[in-house]
C-alpha cells in the first residue's frame, strides 16, 4: 500500500542544525530508506517509534514539492534527503527526484544530492542536474565488492558502481565528492580509494547508539568519546585514520562531536565556512 510521505520539507535544529550548513532537507520519500543500512541514524531514530518501513517507504508527491519550491528564492539550498536516499531504487517508478530537481532548476535553488546509489549518473538524470545548481557527494563505506556482498551492511549498489558514478560525474565537470559516510576504516582499502579519479573526498566517522551496536557487529573499543547520547572515536584516532586517505586534492571532515568539529574547522577543513567544501557559484540573475 502506498502511503503519502507529507513532511518532506524541514530546518534541521539541535546540535546537529547547529554544526550543518545544509540543514535545510528536501526528503523525496520517507519513513523508511530501501537500502537499509545498519549504521542509520535515521533507522535508529524512527525504528523506536515502528516508522522505518524500508520495504515499502512513503512517497511524497511530486506537485506539492513543485509548490513548496515556488516559495523559495533564488541562491537558496537545499539538500536533497536527510532521512532517506533520494535515489533508493523506487525512485526508477516514482520519479519524484527527477521531478524535484526540475523544479529546483526552475526557481534557481541549489541542491546537494547525497547518495549511495548510481541512478544520480544515469544519462536521463545527467540531462536535468544542473552544473550551477548540482551538488553531489557519492556515499562509500567499503572499497571491495566481494567485501561489500559479505558484509551486508547496506542494500545499496556495490562500490564499483557507486565508483563509476562519481567519476563519470566528476569527468562531466559537475562538483563531485567521494563521501566517506561512515568512515569505517576496517571496510576501506586505502590504496584502491587512491585510484578513484575524483579530486574531493569528504569524511564522516561512524557515531554510534545501542541501536547502531545492535545492527552493526564490528569492534568498538575505539569510539570511547561520549557525546549527546553517541559514542565517537577520540580526535587522535580520527587524525592517524584520516592521514591514511591519499590521492585526492581537497579533503574535508563532515563532524558531530563538538571538540573535533572545532579542530576540523580551524585546522584542517580546506573552507572553514562550509565543511561540505563545495563549489558554490553566484546565483544568476
Ligand atoms: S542510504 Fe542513508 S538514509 Fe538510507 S538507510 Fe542508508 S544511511 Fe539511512
């Protein structure tokens, strides 16, 4: 049955609000994300109150997101799923993405497409991003196909495509990321992320709940820092995990936890202003 997913727009507040540039979230589905990954904080924040329905999430519908837009004003952002990946597979059926990025492009609003899927890179979906406008960071957490099968963290495409996806993106000339989202450096082969041809990587850290501990079964003696209810690993582990990532130009840290934030942001982040690092033009008159 298919159900309405009505609030697909909303301010990110909290801790989380505060840190975000792009806490303003356009969310094309919702109440659930196909690709069910064990580390969700969506998951674990809706699964506790019997919403997260990855089999069969809401949708919401395309003419009202065209009106919710309408009101926006050019040069205004907006990321594209907060809660849920935009470019789940039933996207392929309901096409709301496809249709929201139109109507982006019309009123001249940014958008940040965060995803671990390579639907974003179809030619059909290439034809409507707009490379003013178009942001787009492809979602990693494992470096090896086989790996990835094995593991099964995600219901998402392997590595490979996601690969695929970012470098044909990034050859096209749109502003691309490898998201390292989380970075969980037992599932990442240092020198194969070396080869991808995309020059910017952004960086997240796995922040762990009882919910995330329950799903995901990987060692976490290392995540000793506790913060608003998460467990992180201290700042020197990040650093000697992160000095491991090589062959990009531009690497960023997307941070939770407030002592590194404050570290990434006035020592290491390449635009201390925007910890996404993105590559923002004027809007046009
Ligand atoms: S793709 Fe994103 S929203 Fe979907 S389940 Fe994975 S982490 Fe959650």
């Amino acid at each position: 049955m298919e159900r309405e997913y009505k609030s697909f727009y909303k301010a990110v507040g909290g801790n989380e609000g505060g840190k975000c540039h792009y806490a303003t979230r356009l969310d094309t589905y919702g109440c659930g994300c196909q690709h069910d990954c064990s580390y969700c904080y969506a998951k674990s924040l809706l699964e506790f109150r019997h919403n997260w329905h990855c089999m069969e999430p809401s949708i919401a519908d395309s003419k009202k997101i065209a009106r919710k837009v309408k009101t926006l004003r050019r040069g205004d952002f907006v990321r594209l799923g907060g809660m849920t990946d935009c470019f789940m597979p039933m996207e392929l059926r309901h096409r709301v993405t496809y249709n929201t990025i139109k109507a982006l492009n019309d009123q001249g609003v940014s958008y940040l497409i965060v995803t671990k899927s390579d639907i974003v890179a179809r030619d059909d979906y290439v034809d409507v991003l707009d490379k003013d406008l178009a942001h787009i960071q492809i979602s990693l957490t494992c470096t090896d196909d086989g790996l990835y099968r094995a593991l099964g963290i995600e219901r998402a495409v392997p590595p490979s495509r996601r690969v695929a996806a970012a470098e044909k993106l990034s050859a096209l000339g749109y502003d691309t990321q490898v998201r390292l989202s989380p970075y969980i450096p037992q599932f990442i082969d240092v020198e194969r992320l070396a080869q991808i041809n995309c020059d910017k990587i952004l960086i997240e850290f796995l922040r762990v709940n009882s919910w995330v501990k329950r799903w995901l079964d990987i060692d976490y003696s290392e995540y000793t820092v506790k913060q608003s209810g998460y467990q992180h690993m201290p700042l020197e582990r990040k650093l000697d995990y992160i000095g491991r990532v090589r062959g990009f130009e531009r690497v960023t840290v997307c941070e939770d936890e407030t002592e590194a934030y404050e570290y990434w942001q006035k020592h290491f982040n390449p635009n201390p202003n925007d910890c996404c690092d993105l590559r923002k033009k004027e809007p046009k008159k």
